[in-house]
C-alpha cells in the first residue's frame, strides 16, 4: 500500500508541475493585459474629415427572421460625419423569411444558397467578394442577432479614417438580466472583448477581432482576403492579419450587444464552437507562430501567448492543480496565477462600468467551470479540423 501512496504522491507532483508549466504564458499573457488594462488610456487623435467614404455594414444571417429587423433598424440610426452608410444582409442558406424582413426593414439583401460549405465565414467572403468591386472604402460586421449604439459608425469610421488596418469595438452582451448565467457571461465578456483589447492597444499591439462589431479597410480586405471558414472564422482571419503586418485598433467609445443564450442546447453549442474552435486554432497556429517570433517577428508573441491562455475556466483548473502540489515552485506560480485571475476579473468590472450583481455573478463560478469541464468531449468534438458550423438556438426562440 506504501508503494501505491507512492506513486500517487508523484503523479501528484507531476501533474501539479505540468499544470504549472502550461498555465504559465498564459498566466503572463493575463497579467500584462490586465496591467494594460487598467492603465491611463491614451488620447484619441483628432477626427479627420476626409472626401465621403461609402461605408458597407456586412450582416451574415441564417433564420434570423425573428430578430433581423431591429439589427439593421440600430445600424440605419447610425451617423457618421461624410460617411455614406449602407446595410448589407447576407440571407445564407435561409429556409424562413430572413431575406424579406431584412429588406422591410432597408437594408440590401444578398441570398447565398450553398448547402456544402456553410457557415458564416463563407457568408462573409461571399459578401466581400461581391462588394469589394463596388467601391467601398470601409467594411463593418454586425452579428444579425445584435443591436449597436448609436456611436458605433461614427467611432469605427474615425479609427479607419485615421489609418487604421482593422477596428473592433466592445463586444456585450445585451440580456446580462436574463439568467445568473448571461450575467456571468457578461463579466466574462468585459474581461475578454474590453479590458484585455484595452490592454493590446494600450501596448501597442493589435487588439483581435471578436467576430462582431469589427471591420476593415478596402485597401486591407484586398490585402488579405477573407478567406477564414472556421468556427472561429474572427481569429483564424485575425492571425492572417497579423502574420501579414496589420494591427487592429480598439474602438473603446462605442459597442455592439449581442443576444447570448440563456441556457440549454444554445448554451453548450456556442462554446464548444468558440473554444472547441480555439483549441483548434492553437493546434494549426501556435508551431508556426513560434517559429516565426523565434526569426524576429515579436509583434507575433502576443497573438501566440493568446494562443496558449486557455478559456478562463480551464486556466483556472490548471491553476488550481498547480497550487495544490506539494512542490513549493509550481505551488507558487499556481498561487500567483490564480492573483493573477482574480485581479483580472475585478479590474473587468470596475474598469469598464460593472455593477454589484457583477460581482454576485462571480458567486457562481465555481458551478460555471465543473459544467465546462463536462463540456470537453464536446469541444474536443468541435476543435477538429472538419467540424460543421452549427447555429445557436436564440432565447426568443425558446419562449411561447
């Protein structure tokens, strides 16, 4: 029996050792956003008024009958000073009446029917591909299930008037009342969309792209066409965008709200598609990447150090292990990790606006990361390579 308690005492060292190891540049990554974060920001340029630009906001839509109309209603209130607006929807692969709301509502109605490649990186480069010869100076994406605040071209427009490769605004969510759930997604959200592409900007760095609420300039769609097809179409195109010398600026002052599952099936299908698809992208990415900041490239180190800072939930796992083990140096750095993290998390509520029931959200936690370690066949199921993309359910579909 001494021999089993033996060997368990070391597997126990061992993993604690291992969880601190790879905890580590992520635990690094954290800290020097956050630290970003909650630093000074710097002063906007002054708002340069040039010729008019003609300004196209791409929404990729799939059944969205039921919430298209007040998505493209927020865009057309939009206004921006020598800036021509135009609503684009992508009706893609739309088995309802997604295409005729839209255009009730004024937009322009592009219908895409392919039922091989589907998903909403391909509703986007079918967009780009059909406007880019149309001459458009600027492209912004808004899920059809958001609505943005009234500032939202006026600010994006500026940062790319001001030479900006790529803009992404604060990505929210809009129903942080609906469950205890949404509201911790919230807090996570300000984390992840505010304080941490607060901190890239603040450094210098480019600050990725979200997949809402972002756009580019023609002269960089052209560059680097959007040819990501992922689930995670917005990091894969933000890698090729840094790999191919852009930077994405963080539009601070305005933000688009996206509707978020309140539980159930849409609930488990949004993250294993978000993280299931980031996993993948650290097995296709990270080598190459390495290889490349190893060359010379450091602007490339932060794009790899996200790489490899897990979902919070799993750092959080990993952080705890390390903390446990008896090994004084991995106890240690699980300990500063786990500092680390909860000085993440509250400096994403008092820096971007939170309120008390923020905090009170934090309370469930613990029950949010033992129901994502359950997840993990499922996004193990969802980082290979030929997963489909799969639409979350909307809660308004869930309601009588």
């Amino acid at each position: 029996m001494t021999g089993i308690w033996h060997i368990a005492f070391l597997c126990w060292v061992a993993a604690g050792c291992l969880a601190a190891l790879v905890s580590l540049p992520g635990t690094v990554e954290l800290a020097l956003l956050t630290l970003g974060g909650v630093l000074p920001r710097r002063r906007p340029l002054a708002g340069i008024v040039e010729a008019p630009w003609r300004v196209a906001v791409v929404v990729p839509a799939h059944n969205e009958e039921a919430g298209i109309r007040s998505c493209v209603e927020s865009l057309l209130r939009c206004a921006a000073p020598a800036t021509e607006l135009h609503v684009v929807v992508v009706a893609d692969n739309c088995s309802d009446n997604t295409a005729a709301a839209a255009s009730h509502a004024g937009a322009r109605v592009l219908v895409r029917n392919n039922p091989v490649d589907r998903g909403k990186g391909y509703a986007l480069d079918y967009a780009f591909q059909t406007l880019l010869p149309e001459r458009f100076d600027a492209f912004l994406v808004v899920d059809a299930d958001s609505r943005v605040a009234p500032t939202f071209l006026a600010e994006t427009v500026r940062l790319l008037r001001e030479g900006a490769d790529a803009v992404q605004c604060r990505y929210l969510v809009g129903n942080p009342e609906s469950s205890i759930r949404t509201r911790l997604m919230s807090v996570a959200l300000r984390g992840f969309n505010v304080l941490r592409p607060r901190g890239r900007d603040r450094w210098g760095l480019s600050c990725h792209l979200y997949g809402n609420g972002f756009g580019m300039r023609r002269e960089t769609l052209a560059e680097v066409p959007y040819s990501a097809a992922s689930v995670v179409e917005d990091l894969e195109y933000h890698i090729l965008l840094v790999r191919a010398g852009k930077r994405v600026r963080f539009a601070d002052a305005t933000v688009v709200l996206g509707e978020m599952p309140e539980g159930g099936k849409g609930v488990a299908t949004q993250r294993a598609r978000w993280e299931g698809g980031r996993f993948r992208m650290l097995r296709e990415n990270a080598p190459a990447l390495a290889v490349e900041v190893l060359k010379g490239r450091l602007l490339l180190l932060e794009p790899f150090l996200d790489l490899l800072l897990f979902p919070l939930a799993f750092h959080v796992t990993l952080l705890l292990l390390a903390a446990s083990t008896p090994w004084t140096p991995a106890r240690a750095a699980g300990l500063a990790g786990l500092t680390v993290v909860v000085f993440h998390l509250l400096a994403a509520i008092f820096a971007t606006g939170g309120r008390w029931r923020d905090f009170a959200a934090l309370a469930a936690a613990p029950f949010y990361i033992c129901w994502k370690l359950v997840l993990i066949p499922k996004l193990i199921k969802s980082s290979l390579s030929g997963t489909a993309w799969v639409r979350t359910e909307r809660a308004a579909e869930k309601r009588p």
